[in-house]
C-alpha cells in the first residue's frame, strides 16, 4: 500500500524521512527494499541485491515520491509546496517576537540538559553546565533501551542509534534541578495520537499560549522535536518558533522544522536546595544509575514521559553496558558503525561531566569525602581514554573480530565504571556523616 501524505505535510519533513529511508537500508534494513523496488534498477532484485546496491540520497528520495505516488521528486515537493497554507520561510517574520540577547550554545554537551542550563542561567539562574550534568544525573547515565522502534523499524536488541539522546534520562530527574537550581518547571506533555494525527493543531491547543507567556516574561522554555531546543521567538509562521540548538557552534536562530511534543517551561523562582544535600542526593543517584536502580524513578516520575512506555525496556547503568557488548557480537543484530559513534561521542561528553563534577565536589567538600570522590572521578577519566580510542569506523568495524575489540573494550569500561560506583557509595557515607 502506498504511503499517505499528513494532513500538512512539510518539505523539511520529507527531506529527513528519505534520508532515514537510506539509513535504514545502509543498516540492511530489509523492510526498505520494497520501496526501493520502486526504483527502476531494482524493479526485479531480491532483497539482497538491493541491501548490497550503493544507494544515493537522490535515489532514496525518488523512490519515497514514488511511493507517495508521484513520478518524481521535484513533483512531490512542488505538490507540498504547492498546497502550504504558509510559505517555507526560514527568517522572522515582520512582527516577530525575539528575546533580546539570546544565550549562546556550547558544543560538546548533552543536549536537554543544555537546553535547560541555558534557560535557567538567561532567567537569572546561577546554575552552570557541570553542576546540572551531576545533578540530572546524565554525567553518570548509559541510557539504553531494548525496546525503541528507530526510525519506525524494530531494532533486535536496541536502539544503538537513538538513546543517548532521547529526553527521558532528564525528565526522571527534572525536579530535583529544579530544586537544585532555585526554579520550578512545568512540563506540557503530548496527547500522543492526536499530535500525530495534526500536529500544528496539537500545539495551538496544548503549548501556545504557555510558549508565548514564557517568552514574554523572558523565560525560554526547552521544546523537543529529533533534539532537544531552547525557544527564543515566535511568530505566525508554521512552525511559529525560531530555536537554537544546545550543543551547536552556529549561533544563528532557527526556525523549528517540525512542532514539538515535549515543552518544558521555566517557572517562579524557589529557595535552592542546600548544596550540602544535593551533593549527597545526587551521588545516591548516581550509584542507583550505575546498578540500574531507578525503575521506581519512572513510577514516581510526576511527568508522563512521551514515548516511553513507563520505562519499560530502559536500563541506565550495567546492563547498558552489557546490552550494548551483547549487541557487538551478535553478526546479524549489530547495526550500523554510525550507531556506536553516536553513543561513544555522547559517552565522552557525559563522563568527562563526572570528572569535572565530582572534582569540583572535593574541592569543595574536601575531608573524609575528597579521597573517594578523587578516586571515583579518575575512573571515569579513564572512561574517557578508552572511550578515545575506541574504533568506531566502518571499516573498524567491519568484521567481527573489529567489533569484538570494541566489544571487550565496552566489558573493561563496565568494570571500571563498577568500582566508580562503589567509590561514591564511600563518598555518600563520608558526607553523610559531617
């Protein structure tokens, strides 16, 4: 059966579908070989032949127009374009509504936590990148999940690809940075089905007016699409909101491509918590990462998180580790080298977090505590030295006995990471006794 068009279908929209089209079939998906049969060189093949066969991008987005039912690309675009209510500008309409003096990106930083550090410290906030990787817990995560469908495709084992980036890991520990940072959020939730079924509506009626309120009492709120981004304007366009990336080097506004499900917008001010007991509750946290301990976090959690399922299928710690090695030696259920580049480039940014946080922390502590928090955080810098010379390359990876070697790599970093959670547990009893 043919693929049906949106009820307001987007040119940015289809540009990203073919290019997860040649994804998937880059990672010898066989459900895209269907849709390449479309194209005229492997009207006849079998799905092996056309897993083998070089793909361009421009193949890949004839054959999504095919199966949209038209005779070309440029066709399909021109009907989109055509039937758009808006034209597809990229600037500040006149009108527009901007922050003044929008806060700045930072590479090399997880992306929701980012987001939010830089709401917070545009609102006032004292609260710094570091501080908030610690708290949130993100410095200390290896968030997986057996059970995603990336790309609308099931993965064997997980989703290699996508869950280092996905929002849940910040959303199970929202409150307590909050709390820790002196300022309450509110979090808007998706009505799933019916953000997909118009997803421009969805927003009129759920996030508008909270956005719009947010804006102009300059605090940003944190939206998510594919990343997460910080809002800082609006206008009628569609979509309204102009962004910017947390981790970007281009610090140039942007319009949203597509309407968000998730929005997290910064509210009225609070008394931080002690810093002397954040220390301690996020260390305890930590551990509980560390020896998958937070099931009970997605019970408790005050947000429903959007496609999450209540946790099911997500690990944190160990069994990440183990999952993701599980993964490497399987020569069917693998995937793609670009999958494990992703999680090893996100695994660097978080660790090197924890050394820095947990440094700092024994800095400022210092006594009984400083010897455990020192140790634990050379362990994490040697996550990061492994982490560096991992080979994720494709042609690293090509053969077993490359992805073997990384796989071994991935059981000495579970090792070590063990014994940097044993060294925190040291740590929470010092600081819990002064």
């Amino acid at each position: 059966m043919a693929r049906i068009l949106p009820p307001e279908p987007h040119p940015d929209h289809l540009r990203n579908e073919a290019k997860a089209l040649l994804k998937a079939h880059d990672a010898g998906d066989a459900a895209t070989c269907k849709t390449f049969r479309l194209v005229h060189r492997f009207k006849d093949s079998a799905d092996e032949q056309v897993l083998k066969s070089e793909i361009s991008l421009s193949e890949a987005q004839f054959a999504l127009a095919m199966d949209y039912g038209f005779e070309s690309w440029e066709a399909l675009i021109h009907e989109v374009e055509r039937h758009r209510s808006v034209p597809d500008d990229k600037q500040p309409r006149p009108g527009a509504f901007l922050i003044k003096n929008p806060p700045a990106s930072k590479p090399d930083t997880n992306t929701p936590v980012h987001g939010v550090v830089m709401s917070l410290t545009h609102s006032g906030c004292r609260y710094d990148h570091t501080t908030a990787m610690g708290d949130s817990g993100i410095a200390f995560i290896l968030q997986a999940d057996a059970l995603h469908t990336a790309w609308g495709r099931p993965v064997k084992q997980l989703d290699i690809g996508w869950w280092p980036l996905d929002s849940w890991g910040l959303m199970l520990r929202l409150d307590f940075v909050g709390q820790g940072a002196g300022r309450r959020f509110t979090v808007l939730n998706c009505d799933e089905e019916e953000w997909k079924r118009d997803a421009a509506a969805h927003y009129r009626k759920h996030f508008e007016q909270a956005i719009v309120d947010a804006l102009h009492k300059n605090l940003p709120p944190v939206v998510f699409d594919d990343f997460g981004k910080i809002v800082l304007g609006y206008d009628d366009g569609a979509p309204p909101l102009f962004v910017r990336c947390p981790f970007t080097v281009n610090q140039a506004l942007e319009r949203m491509k597509e309407y968000p499900w998730l929005v997290i917008v910064p509210g009225d001010p609070t008394t931080p918590m002690p810093r002397d007991q954040a220390d301690v509750e996020a260390l305890r946290y930590a551990v509980a990462l560390g020896r998958d301990e937070i099931s009970e976090n997605f019970r408790k959690c005050p947000y429903r998180i959007s496609f999450t399922r209540g946790g099911e299928g997500k690990t944190s710690g160990r069994k990440s580790f183990a999952l993701w090695a599980q993964c490497l030696r399987d020569p069917d259920g693998w995937g793609a080298n670009f999958y494990h580049a992703n999680v090893i480039g996100n695994l660097q940014t978080h660790r090197k977090a924890a050394v820095l946080y947990l440094r700092e922390m024994a800095e400022r502590r210092g006594g009984a505590a400083a010897e455990p928090l020192r140790s634990a955080a050379e362990k994490y810098d040697q996550i990061v030295r492994l982490v560096r010379i991992a080979d994720v390359s494709k042609d690293g990876m090509a053969a077993q006995e490359g992805r073997e070697r990384l796989a071994k790599l991935i059981d000495e970093m579970a090792r070590i990471e063990a014994q940097a959670t044993s060294d925190l547990e040291k740590a929470i009893m010092a600081l819990s006794k002064t």
